[in-house]
C-alpha cells in the first residue's frame, strides 16, 4: 500500500512539474510574439480628400465650358483649313496641269519643226529635180527643132547632095527615114520630161503646202505660249497682291 502511495505522489508531482514547464513555455513565445509585433512598422492610409459639392459643380462648369470652346474652335477652325487645302490642292493640280500642256505643247513643236524641216527639204529637193527635167527638156525641145529644120526637102535634098552617089533618092530616103525616127525618139523623150514635170510640180505644190501649214500652226502655237505666259504672269502677280499679310499673334 506504502509503495502504490509513493508512486502516485512521484507520478503527481512530475505531472505538475511538466505542465508547469509547458506553460512558461508557451509564455516565452507569447512575449516573443508581442516583441516581433511591437518592432515591425505599421502602415497607415492616408485620408481621402473629400471635395465639396461646391467644388464639383464648379471643377464640372469650367470642363463643360472648356470642352465647349474647344469644339466651338474644332468647328470654326476646320472648315477654313479644309478650304485652304482644297485651295492649295487645286492650285497644284493646275501647275501640273499647265506644266503637262505645256510639256505636250513642246513635244508636238519640236514635232512640227522636224516636219517642217523635212517638207522643207523635200521642197527643195524636188525643185532640184525639176529644174533638172527643164534643163533636159529645154535640150531635147532644141533638138527637135533641129530635126524638123533637117526633114525640109530643101534640106534633105542638100544633105544627098554633099554625098557623091549614083542613087541621090535612097539616099534621101535613108536621111529621111533617120531625121523621122530621131523626132519620134526625141518627142517621146519630151512627153516623159512633160509628165515628170508636172508630177514635179504637183509635189512641190503639196510641199509647199505642207510647209505653209506648219509654219502657220508654229506661228500660231508661239503666239499661244506668248499670251499663256502673260496671263500666268498676271495670274501669279494678282495672287501675290490679293494674300493676305499675315496679322502677327499677340
């Protein structure tokens, strides 16, 4: 009995001994616990500033009016500046206009410098030509006359003549027959240089012509490029005096 006293007063006391270890314990983390919460920094937010009705009626009046005026300016000022570019874009589209007829206008000149040229030469060309045929003309119309003096009797009967023979008439025959067929030969030859001569002419009157109308539309499309500049002279200088100089800003 002694013995099972003693061993529950032994097991009672470690009982005791043990809680009370476990609670100093738990007391020592506690005040740790305290000790790390006590030396980490506390944040604190800020106060939101809380504007006045007042404040708000007049921040939303002076954006109301802002946005308005702004608008007000948006309205007026884009409709001038979509003018201005329009302006400005059909000022350029005329230059270049005025610049490709002018370009064409050139190109079609130096095309009819180069035809003119060429009638020209032609021209002068077949006027050589027909001065030629004249000439030739002028030797075989001479010739023919030679030949109608030379078939005379008279003539053909001195040129027998002058040839001793015992058949004064087939000579005469034979001269007759020779002086025929030159003139037979020498008219053919004058009716080629008549017909050469008036193909000849009828070129040179259609060059002629060619180089009188070209002349002409040169004339005219100098005169043209004269009056063009003058009036884009005047365009540009009434341009220049009706701008308007700018107002400086204050």
């Amino acid at each position: 009995m002694r013995d099972n006293s003693i061993r529950k007063l032994v097991i009672t006391v470690f009982a005791i001994l043990l809680i009370g270890g476990l609670l100093v314990d738990s007391a020592a983390q506690k005040r740790r616990r305290t000790r790390r919460r006590s030396s980490a920094p506390r944040i604190t937010n800020p106060e939101i500033y809380q504007p006045s009705p007042g404040d708000n009626s007049n921040s939303n009046s002076s954006e109301t009016t802002n946005g308005n005026s702004n608008s007000n300016s948006s309205q007026t000022e884009d409709p001038n500046s979509m003018k201005r570019t329009i302006r400005t874009l059909s000022n350029q589209v005329d230059k270049l206009t005025d610049k490709l007829n002018d370009m064409q206008a050139s190109q079609q000149s130096m095309v009819d410098l180069e035809r003119l040229s060429r009638s020209e030469q032609r021209s002068a060309q077949l006027r050589t030509e027909l001065s030629g045929v004249q000439a030739k003309k002028s030797e075989l119309a001479a010739h023919l006359e030679d030949i109608e003096y030379a078939l005379k009797p008279e003539n053909i009967e001195r040129a027998a003549a002058g040839i001793g023979t015992t058949r004064p008439e087939e000579v005469r025959e034979q001269r007759r027959k020779q002086l025929e067929s030159d003139r037979t030969r020498t008219q053919q030859q004058l009716d080629q240089l008549n017909a050469s001569e008036a193909r000849l002419q009828q070129a040179i009157a259609t060059s002629d012509a060619d180089v009188d109308r070209l002349q002409k539309k040169l004339d005219a499309a100098d005169r043209a490029a004269i009056e063009n500049a003058k009036i884009n002279s005047q365009s540009g200088a009434s341009q220049i005096t009706a701008s308007p100089t700018p107002t400086p800003s204050p």
